[in-house]
C-alpha cells in the first residue's frame, strides 16, 4: 500500500493546553483549576491551572462506576462484602446481606454517590480496596492521565488521591464513551433494584446542573473538606459535546453555565476535504481514475486560528482494470496532534474497462512469429 502524507489547508482554533485565550482576555474563574474540553478532539477551550495535582473527591467514581459498567459479569448478582459497605459519607443504603449487580452499584455511584456502592464494587472486581485501587490506576494510565494517583474507589480523603483538571475532563471524554455511562450519567433519576430479597427503588442524581443547564449530560459531583467542592459535567449542543471540570469551586453550578456559554461558540462543525490524486490503472482503456470519499467526514473545530491538520492516503501504488465506479480502493485518514479524527474508505469516482486486444488469423500470427511485414 501507497502512503502519501498531505497536508489539509483548514483554518481553525485547537485552543491546547496551557492557557487558553479565555485566560489572556482576563477571564478566571473561583476554582483551583478549571478545564473546558471538546470531547471529539480533546481540544481544550479554557484552562486555568489545568495541570495542578488536587484531590477530586467523589468524581474518583466516574472511574469507579466505569471499570463496573465494563465487567462481564455486569448483571451478575451477588451479595455484598458486609465491610465494604461499612464507610462514612454518602450511601446508596446498602446493608448486609444484600443482593445487587454491578450495574445497580454503578447506578448507586452515579446517583446518590454511594461510597458503599464505591467499596461493594471495587471488592467484587480485584477482591480488596487496595487491589482496584491498582486496577484504577492502570486504567488511568492508559487512558493518558499522567498526573492521576487513586488510592480509594470513593473519592475519600487519603494520603496522595489526586488527580488534575485536564486529567479529569480526560477520564469524563473515556467514560462518556460506554453507553450504560452515558446513559446513567445524564439521568436525574434512576429505578435501581437491589436489597435482601431485593426491590425496586429510586435513586435522584445528585447533579444540580442536569436541571440548571438544559444542555447538561452529566457527568459527576464531589465534596470533601478537603477537596472542596468538585464537579465534572458534560454538554451537548448542535452535536458538539464539550466537558468542563472544576475542583475546589464554591460556585460550580454557576462557573459551569459561564464557562459553556463562552465556550460554545467557539466551536463548529467543519467538513473535512481535500483534493484527491487519482490513482494509475494498467490494462485499461484509461490510463487512471479519480478518487472520492464515500463518508462524510466532519469534526468539531474551534474558531479564529489556524493549525493544520495532517491526512494520510492508503491506497495502492495501482489498480488493474477493469475497475467500476463505487469499488473501495483505499481509505484517508485525517490527523490532529498526531492522532487520527476521522477517516473515510475511497472509491472510484469513474470507470475504467479492460484493454482488449484484437483477436489475429493464423496467417497474422505467423507473420508476428517470423517477423515478416
């Protein structure tokens, strides 16, 4: 296969992070840090000390309720560890004895915080609290979370449970990924059924701003002394999501909705294109055929500066007729910061039949054999 690297001649902002234009017009808000992400490109639109190392309370369960949500044995029941459920803060009322599945304890997260559901799931996947914690941190690492150590599956205070605004917004754009997350953390009630037998009950969301911000689709609250108040939500309009995070924020509901509103116009969709080559074809009545994308390809970029973006065609060095239009011959991929976006298969944008070669008398075929006029 023939890759050919092509530069993409688009103008838009991919604001990274550092600080952002936001910050230089002398926009701050009241948090220790505070990120905005666009959730496609993981383009980050604000940044206020997006890299500084803080503990982030109860948003420790968006990882938590993710590693559950992927178990195989997701609707498995079983009976809760009777110690993992004995914890301080927030509970979904789990008690001895009862019966629950993954799914229902990561409802139980998502929800009303459980740190009990928090402990009863942690124990059920790695056996003990210190062995998820590892599994926490592996995920962690190859999601990219560089600056993220987790020592609990609740988010409680401990010695060296941190994590960072930007590696936050990046377990928010991972998680938002599974659909029983995305599905649970835009609800603002859930019918969960758990207990010894166990029954239906509801459980409300703790997250104010699914009712504040109409836009809003979670993600996750959080509260510690220490940790002060903590929130990683989500946002859809016009099919952009954006992810915001903030820790320590007395005012989060509020900075959240701010921080949306300036962010959202600065990102559109721009229809990726590009003027393709055409490809050689050998044993046709044409000696190439064009090429086109059969997909639209659209990404989600920022306003008002320019970065390139780099695309990579796969394709044959030729092709051999005949070749129809419609036949997949190839594919272009298209890349942001190394990384590919978006791709498209590549089809024949026209036709190409086989050469045929005129059948010769016996007499002709002689004369060619012996060489004679």
């Amino acid at each position: 296969m023939l890759a050919l690297a092509l530069a993409v001649c688009l103008v838009f902002t991919p604001i990274l992070s550092g600080e952002a234009p936001l910050n230089r017009q002398g926009v701050s808000v009241g948090a220790k840090a505070a990120i905005v992400m666009e959730a496609e490109t993981g383009a980050v639109l604000f940044a206020q000390n997006i890299r500084e190392q803080l503990p982030m309370a109860s948003t420790t369960k968006i990882m938590t309720a993710l590693l559950a949500l992927e178990s195989p044995e997701l609707e498995e029941p079983f009976v809760v560890d009777p110690d993992a459920i004995r914890v301080e803060g927030s509970s979904m009322g789990l008690q001895e004895g009862d019966v629950v599945t993954l799914r229902d304890l990561a409802g139980g997260m998502l929800m009303a915080s459980g740190n009990d559901a928090a402990n009863a799931a942690a124990v059920r996947l790695a056996g003990t609290l210190p062995a998820f914690a590892e599994e926490m941190n592996r995920r962690a690492e190859a999601i990219g979370m560089r600056d993220t150590f987790f020592v609990t599956p609740s988010g409680l205070d401990a010695a060296g449970h941190c994590s960072t605004a930007y590696d936050m917004a990046l377990l928010a754009r991972e998680a938002l990924q599974n659909e029983d997350f995305a599905q649970m953390a835009a609800s603002k009630s859930l019918r969960l059924r758990y207990g010894n037998p166990p029954y239906d009950r509801t459980l409300s969301n703790h997250n104010r701003l699914l009712s504040l911000y109409p836009e809003a689709i979670g993600v996750k609250t959080g509260f510690t002394k220490s940790a002060g108040r903590c929130l990683v939500s989500a946002a859809r309009r016009d099919g952009i999501t954006l992810i915001c995070v903030t820790l320590n924020c007395p005012d989060d509901w509020n900075v959240h909705e701010l921080l949306y509103e300036r962010s959202f116009p600065l990102v559109s969709r721009v229809e990726l294109t590009w003027d393709l080559p055409q490809l050689p074809v050998t044993g046709g009545i044409v000696d190439q055929v064009p090429l086109r994308q059969t997909r639209q390809t659209q990404l989600p970029l920022a306003k008002g500066e320019a970065e390139g973006i780099t695309a990579e065609i796969f394709a044959p060095e030729f092709l051999y007729a005949p070749v129809l239009e419609g036949d997949i011959v190839g594919k272009i991929v298209y890349y942001k910061d190394g990384s590919p976006v978006a791709q498209s298969p590549l089809a024949a944008a026209g036709e190409c039949a086989a050469r045929t070669v005129p059948s010769l008398s016996w007499w002709e075929r002689l004369k060619a054999r012996l060489g004679w006029e």
